[in-house]
C-alpha cells in the first residue's frame, strides 16, 4: 500500500443531517430534503433546493463558515490523537469562475473558520478553487504532504452553496438548473464535509484506503457545443488511476460519483465506463448522494469519502472496492480507487 491514505474519520453538514451518521443514514435510506425556496423561475414557479436548515438564518459566506467549522469540529472528534496545530486543512471551495461567487472564498475564509472553531491549524493549510474536483486534488496535496512532509494527518474539508440569486439565475440562464421549465438539470444544495486523513497503520481491523488516483482534462464540457463528448478526461482519469493500483476496472465493486442530475454527466459517466471495463460485470451500481443533497460543488468530495466510509464500516456496500470519480465543468476529472481492508505490517 505505498502512498495509500486511510480516511479515519469524517463529519458532514448537509440538507438531510447535521451529522455525518445522520447525513450518511438519510442519504443510504434516499430520503431527501428538497423544498421550495423564495426564489422564483423564469415559469413563476418556486425553485426547489436543498438548504441546510441551521439555528439562525445565516446566509452568504457566514453561513459556509458555520457549516465548515460543525463539520471540520466533527471530522476532529471522531478522530482520536489529532493535533490540529500539526495537521494542515485543505479546504475546497467553489471555482473562481462560478457565476455569482461570493468574496473572500480564499486563505482569509480558512482563517475565519479557525477563529470560529478556536483552533490554528498547521501553516501549510490552504484553499483549493476547484469546485467539485477540490476534493480528488485536496488528496493528490495530502499524499505529498503525509510521505514527503512527515505530517501524521491532514485534514481534507470542502464547504460551497449554489443559494444565491446571482448564481440561481446564471445556471437557469444557462438552462442548468432543475425548473418548472427545464427537467434537465440539477437541484441546487449546500453543505460542507470534512475527513482526517493518514498513512495507514498495521492492523487487523479493515481500514478504508485510498489506493489510486488520476486525473484527466475534458476537452467537450458540459457548456460547449461543437465538440463531441466521448468522455476522454473521465477515461483518463479512470486509467491513471487504476494504473496506479495496478487492477482493473472490473475489481471494483461500485461506483460513488458527483452526478447531480444533467444528463451530460450521465453520459459522460456511462461513456468513461464503456471504454475502461473489459470483463463483464452483472452489477456495478452508481450511487450519486447529489439525489438526497442537491448539487453542492466542492462539498460534494469530502462528502463522497463520508459517504463511502459509512457504507464500509456499516458492510452496506456492494463490496471492499470502490470506484469514486469527479468533474467540474471547467473539463477537470478526477478518479479515486478506495478500498476497505486490513492493513498488514510491511
């Protein structure tokens, strides 16, 4: 297991919990939380979307600093023996080109969020602008961080919400979001997740590892028009990460993805699997957690990592070997191998 990371705990803020157990026991048992909002469509109907319901009304950049800190808080807890002033925290967050960004989604954000938590965190902490790819790049800088800067933990996080009306009525524009007009699109959510990760550690009890990863770039995004989508960075991805593990696709056991709804990216997915499985499998189930949270950008990594470690530890998936893949619509793709077993001593 040169390189792996194990994911040794998690915590999540999302629509259908303010817990990683809630969040992950709703999301397994498909419950959403998907409600009209006070914003209208362009058909005079409510937008439907997954808000987190918290205390008070916050909103904007208020609101992801109170759902980050809940959720890194969590993540710390369920994680015995970690130093927050020796662990570095990546944290995701939307994409600087994302319609309706909100200021100060950058080093100033993190430093608000270790002042609401009352922690430092390592200086080597920084922010990832990559939207949903943030957290599959967050473990590309933990690895290096773990085996090439001696940290014993890093903690990876990712906090964004599509509730804002400049950004509603972009993607609307845009025929991007889930209307009384358009059903080809997403429902917009927010949310925030965070896992400590480390190097594994010898033991008989299962651990979730990430074995592999790969990244790929798609030249045919989900806005362009003249470009056939074959889905080469998907694949790429795909096959660099399985490269790295040295398997095939056909070990895997399931899929855990960031698929939110546009067909595009269904496609894209069915596509990616078509060119890289070459044994026949009966069953290789997706899952998508987007179909209870609603579409919440760079939160969606980390939450993936919950959602799988969940599932592992609670013997709910289809098996020990999970596929995770990523895209943002910049034509970013990123692929993750995980899998859930005991670690023997070297």
């Amino acid at each position: 297991m040169m390189n792996a990371l194990c994911i040794l705990g998690s915590g999540m803020v999302s629509a259908v919990g303010l817990s990683a157990p809630a969040s992950c026991a709703a999301i397994r048992c498909a419950i959403d939380n998907f409600q009209e909002t006070r914003f209208i469509d362009r058909g005079g109907e409510w937008l439907i979307a997954a808000s987190v319901p918290l205390e008070q009304p916050w909103r904007g950049r208020t609101k992801l600093i109170q759902m980050a800190a809940r959720a890194i808080a969590e993540a710390l807890q369920s994680t015995p023996g970690v130093d927050p002033a020796q662990t570095p925290l990546l944290l995701g967050v939307a994409e600087q080109e994302r319609p309706g960004r909100l200021d100060g989604l950058d080093i100033e954000l993190l430093h608000d969020i270790e002042r609401e938590l009352g922690l430092a965190f390592h200086p080597s902490s920084n922010v990832i602008a990559r939207g949903r790819v943030s957290g599959a790049v967050a473990l590309l800088n933990a690895r290096k961080l773990i085996y090439q800067g001696g940290h014993r933990h890093v903690l990876i996080a990712g906090v964004d919400s599509f509730l804002s009306a400049p950004t509603l009525a972009a993607f609307e524009e845009r025929e991007r979001l889930l209307t009384s007009q358009n059903s080809n699109g997403f429902i917009p959510g927010e949310g925030a997740a965070a896992v400590v990760i480390g190097a594994p550690v010898a033991s008989e009890e299962p651990q979730l590892a990430c074995l592999g990863l790969g990244f790929g770039m798609e030249p045919a995004t989900v806005e362009s028009e003249d470009i056939p989508l074959r889905a080469e960075g998907l694949t790429q991805a795909i096959r660099a990460a399985l490269a790295e593990v040295g398997c095939g696709l056909e070990q895997m056991d399931y899929r855990v993805t960031d698929l939110s709804g546009e067909q595009y990216y269904f496609k894209e997915a069915s596509l990616a699997l078509s060119r890289t499985l070459r044994v026949r499998k009966e069953f290789f189930h997706i899952w998508h957690p987007a179909d209870c949270i609603g579409e919440v950008g760079a939160a969606i990594g980390p939450a993936m990592l919950a959602v799988t470690l969940a599932a592992s530890r609670k013997a709910y998936g289809d098996g020990p070997n999970i596929l995770c893949h990523l895209g943002n619509d910049a034509g970013q793709r990123a692929a993750a191998l995980l899998s859930y077993q005991p670690v023997r001593a070297a």
